[in-house]
C-alpha cells in the first residue's frame, strides 16, 4: 500500500513546472509512504507520476515504482493484488519478470489483456498506468473502494492523487460542492462520485478510467448481482461461506512483513483474527481500543474472550477525552473531508497504536453490509412484522416476516429508542424506500440547524431511491435492498475512513470479507438464510458457531465503535466546543444557525450523530479556509 499522484497534459503540450507540481503532490501524502519516494517524467513534459512507498511485498528496489513495463509503459500503483503469485505463474511465458512484486504483474496482466486486467485480480487497488506510444492514461479502483482515487481536470491538465489534499493546491479556488453537502447532510456521505469540494471528483468504486486525446471517460467494469439461489438449503451456503472465507484470509496474510489485526469485540473482527491466527505460523499480535469512561462503552471484555480463544497476543489501548481533544482535527485533516460517523477518531488511535508494532492489519469492515449487521434492519423488520400482523400478508419477496420472530430480537434495540421514536414519528408503512430513508436520514434532527431552503432535498431522495431500487436487486425482499444500498454506498464511506486513519499512520488496512468471490456467492444467499426471523448475521454465525465464543454471538449490545462524545461535549469538551462555535467567524457557511448548533451539543443524545457531522463539518471548513491561502502560483 502506498501513495500515488501524477499529472498528464490534456492537449499535449508540456505541463509547466511539471517536476515542481509533482514534488508538490508527494510531499502532501508522505505519509502514506514512509519507506522511499520515487518519480517519473515522460521525456515529452506531457505527464509524469510520482509515488510514495510503504513496502510490504518485495521490499528490494526491483518492487519500488513508478515502474517501468518490458513494454515501455509506466505504473504507479496503491494496494495490494493478492493473486499475483497464480497471476505471475500464468503470465510467465509472456512477459519477462523482474521483480517479485505484485504491482509487476499489474503490468503484465494489461500487456496481455488491456483494459479487461482488473477483471482478472483479487484485491485492493487504485492505479495509473501510461502507455507512451498511446499517449493514454488507464486508471483503476477495486471492485468495493477499498482504495481511493481522486481527480480532476484543471485547465489544460488532469490531475489524480490518493488524497484530494494533493489536488487542492493546484485548483483556482477552493469551493464546496452544494449538492454532495445536501448528501453529506442527509446521510453522512455522498451517492456519486463528486466530494465536496468543487471541481474534485473520485473514480467511483469498480470502474476504470481512460483519458485520451483530451477526453477523460469513466467506465463500470464489475458489479455484484443479486440473483438468489434457491436450489440449496442453509447449510449448504454455510459450509460454502466458511470455505471461501477460509480462503480469503489465507490470501490476506500473504506480505513480506508480519501482519496483525484489529479486534473490537465483535463477530467480525473477531472472526478474522481467529482465522488468521489459525492459519499463520507465529502468534497474532491484535489491537484493541476501549472507552473506560464513561459507563457502556467498554467492549474490551468481548475482545479479550476472542483473543483467549485464539491464543492471541491483545494490545489494549484506553481512549480518553483529551485524546479526542489533541487528535481531532489531525483526523479530519487525513479525512480530507467529513464523511461517516465519529469512529474515525478510535480507528485513528488504534491504528497508531498498531503501527507501533506491525506494517499490516486485518479488519472486519463489510460483513455488516454483507450479513445484516446493523439494528436498523431489526427496526425495519420490526415494522414490516407488524405491517404483516395486521394484513395478514407474511410475504416479502423471498422472505417470511411474522410478529412471533421479532420477539427475540428487541433487547438489541434497547439503545435504539431515541431512533425508534423518530422513525415512528410519521410515514409508518409507508414504501418501503421512504421508510428506509427516514431510518437512515441523519438530518431529520437538525431541521434547526439547517437552512435547508438553501439544498435540494428533493434530488437527494430521488438519487436516493434510484440506488435503493438498484437494477440488481428486483423485486427481492426488503432486507435484500437495504444490504445493497448499504453495500453500495455506505461502506465506501467506511473504507474511506479505514484508508485514511490507517495511512495516516503509514500503516496498511487489509478486509478480508471483501474478496469478491466471497461477495458474489453471499449476494445469492436468500435473506431468510442471512436473516431468518431477523437475526442479525445469522448465516455467520451459523456457520462459524463453532469457532466464536458464545459470548460473542450471543451479544445484544453491539453498537459498532461507540463513542461518548455526548457526555465529553458536556464535560471534558465543552471548551472545546465554545471555542469552535462561539468564536468570530464560526458557522460563516449561510445554511447554519449558530445558535441552534450550539444548542445541539448541550441536548445531544447518547448516540446521536448530529453533533459530529456538525463538529467534524466546522473543523473541515476551517481547514479548507487555511487551504485557500497556500496555492501553487508559478
């Protein structure tokens, strides 16, 4: 994994100061690559890349890049193809290999298939390779966004990086994007590719990029399909999960430097660390951070009963107030812009703390969008059971709902009331992609906050139900159409997150529920074998029952990565939050209501995430005011 930014003329001419604006780019995601920098400059002045390594496969200098093909042609490249070694096997007789490295067989997978290369890899990745007799740039994201690509063209140039803090130097002017805001508002992260900063846009997830002869193009080469298999019983799906997941982890581990994994305490961090414990040969060092204070937050128990499981060597790390204080606006710094929830700032901590020890770590991000992980789907259920009581219509698509299966699964929404009551205010059984906007809305608290005459609310529920109604999924069940909305637009978000507080650390964050052989068998598992009787990931726990400690499945508390900024905004951070509202020139974007925000941080709720999308909103915009004062000018 590693950092990657470069530059290519769209008319041909010769981009000015080309070695300038490049050493520019590099030293603005350094930290992505802490272990050398190398750069290339095409002899005509038309393009050049430039990339900062952090070697974790072949870490001689036959693995550094940009890299240069048997072909002529250059790559630079950021992740990680985890089949190269059957790639490289398969290629040997067509291309002369020099390195051992995985990105060498990027190179030779587009010698010997063009543009089709990604359909033929299994891993994370955002590259950019140059053809010079082509004069054409081929750009590539994974199949999930994993790894980020950002770009955009300015003026007579197009420019792409890992982060969009090495774009913005070179942009006219620094703007918000109004209708990505309305996004972000609404639900914490935007639907298309556009950020919120104007101008800049990221290559979305499966897609390839090509600019050539001035024109920059955008083409969908993958996508998951939800054709459900009702030729086979539960058990078959189970035993078919645990032989794929077994496979994706042990494609995971492969790196030439040790690799640990993160464990919160929940199914699938603990999943994976178990597994990977299994499967390599010395003791897995895992990392774990905790909320001792206040109360309900510490989850570290869960965590220690899968680490004694597994016979795993646990590094705890207590998160504090003034912890959030000193790092926060690092945090949104390496973001590059708001997006998600407020577990980027432990993820930070955690990913500190596993730098210190490890290169490499594996996580469990994906197997709630994947398996139905989060409460608001029981919410949903929960309605559609007693919508089904009272028709006396039980059928949703491929899936039974009946009030009696429900019963068993409402202590997990013991913390939930708060969103329960909001969810029930209006609308009940309304269409199904109404209620699902509602649960998901993160704006319906902050009517006073928001000048919301200033957005298009309209347009965001029509991107909306567009996505959620994806030609995907059909008419299958309910459950079905959330998990893919979520799975194709909230866990980018995530992975977001997971990229940038890793890297910030120059630290790499693997996923191994995210290999997509894995995701394309789980996509044709009926809902009521990932679902049945509402709950959450019941067909891994079904199928990995055996392995996790029954503390673990048998948990009705889990929240994900909560975080008590409700009680520090009260207390330990309530500076904090008078310094950044109260002072002159604070909210100077026209849609907010000072006051009405600072009131949103005396009367938060627990669990609320209204006071971090607006905390994280206002350290952004002053990030951004301080941006606008350091443009490249030559």
């Amino acid at each position: 994994m590693c950092g990657i930014a470069g530059i290519v003329s769209l008319d041909g001419s010769a981009v000015p100061h080309l070695e300038e604006r490049l050493a520019v780019m590099a030293a603005r995601i350094a930290h992505r690559g802490p272990d050398g920098e190398g750069r290339w400059i095409d002899p005509s002045g038309t393009a050049g890349f430039v990339h900062r390594r952090l070697a974790i496969i072949d870490l001689s200098e036959t693995g550094a890049q940009p890299m240069a093909g048997a072909d002529g042609c250059q790559l630079v490249h950021n992740g990680e193809i985890y089949n190269y070694p059957e790639l490289r096997e398969e290629l040997s007789g067509c291309w002369p290999f020099r390195s051992r490295s995985d990105t060498e067989t990027i190179l030779a997978a587009h010698d010997a298939w063009q543009d089709a290369a990604p359909l033929h890899f299994r891993g994370m990745w955002a590259y950019a390779h140059w053809n010079p007799a082509k004069r054409r740039l081929f750009a590539s994201r994974d199949r999930f966004g994993i790894k980020p690509f950002y770009y955009a063209r300015i003026g007579r140039h197009f420019y792409f990086a890992s982060e969009i803090k090495a774009i913005l130097p070179f942009l006219p002017q620094i703007d918000v994007n109004p209708a990505s805001l309305a996004e972000y508002l609404t639900f914490q992260f935007t639907l298309s590719g556009d950020t919120l900063v104007q101008g800049v846009r990221q290559l979305p997830v499966a897609h390839n990029l090509i600019v050539e002869n001035g024109d920059v193009r955008e083409e969908r080469y993958w996508d998951v399909q939800y054709t459900i298999d009702r030729g086979h019983k539960a058990n078959w799906f189970h035993e078919r999960l645990v032989g794929l997941t077994e496979e994706s982890v042990a494609l995971h581990l492969r790196a030439d430097t040790e690799v640990g994994s993160y464990l919160s305490g929940g199914i699938d961090s603990s999943l994976i660390a178990l597994l990977a414990a299994r499967q390599q040969p010395r003791r897995l060092q895992a990392f774990h951070g905790a909320f001792r204070a206040p109360p309900g937050f510490d989850e570290s128990a869960f965590a220690r009963a899968a680490a004694s499981a597994g016979q795993i060597d646990l590094h705890e790390l207590s998160i504090t107030a003034e912890d959030f204080r000193t790092h926060i606006f690092d945090v949104i710094r390496h973001l590059d812009e708001p997006i998600a929830g407020p577990g980027s700032f432990p993820q930070y901590m955690m990913a500190k703390l596993a730098a210190s020890k490890v290169k490499v770590v594996l996580g469990g991000q994906g197997g709630d969008e994947i398996f139905g992980g989060y409460a608001r789907y029981i919410i949903a259920y929960f309605e559609q059971c007693i919508k089904a009581a009272i028709d006396g219509t039980y059928k949703n698509g491929n899936f039974v709902v009946t009030i009696e299966s429900i019963v068993p699964q409402l202590p997990m929404l013991h913390e939930y009331k708060p969103l329960l009551k909001t969810f029930w205010a209006e609308g009940l059984f309304d269409e199904l992609d109404a209620r699902y906007f509602r649960l998901i809305n993160r704006s319906v608290d902050m009517q006073e906050e928001i000048e919301w005459g200033e957005f298009p609310s309209a347009e965001v529920f029509a991107s909306f139900s567009s996505a959620f109604h994806g030609r995907n999924v059909g008419k299958e069940a309910y459950f079905d159409k959330m998990t893919h909305f979520d799975f194709k637009h909230l866990l980018p978000a995530l992975l977001h997150v997971e990229d940038r507080m890793s890297m910030a650390h120059g630290l790499e964050s693997r996923v191994p529920l995210l290999d997509h052989p894995l995701v394309e068998f789980a996509a044709t598992a009926p809902a009521d074998v990932k679902f049945s009787g509402g709950r959450s990931k019941q067909m891994l726990k079904q199928a990995f029952g055996n392995m996790l400690p029954a503390e673990i499945t048998g948990r009705r508390d889990k929240m994900g990565f909560p975080v008590p900024l409700a009680a520090w905004f009260h207390t330990e951070l309530r500076e904090l939050v008078g310094d950044l509202f109260g002072s002159a020139g604070a909210g100077e974007l026209p849609y907010l209501n000072r006051t009405a925000v600072r009131r949103a941080f005396e009367d938060g709720q627990p669990f609320s995430r209204k006071s971090w999308g607006l905390l994280s909103l206002e350290i952004w915009r002053r990030q951004m005011q301080d941006e606008a004062r350091h443009r490249f000018i030559r």
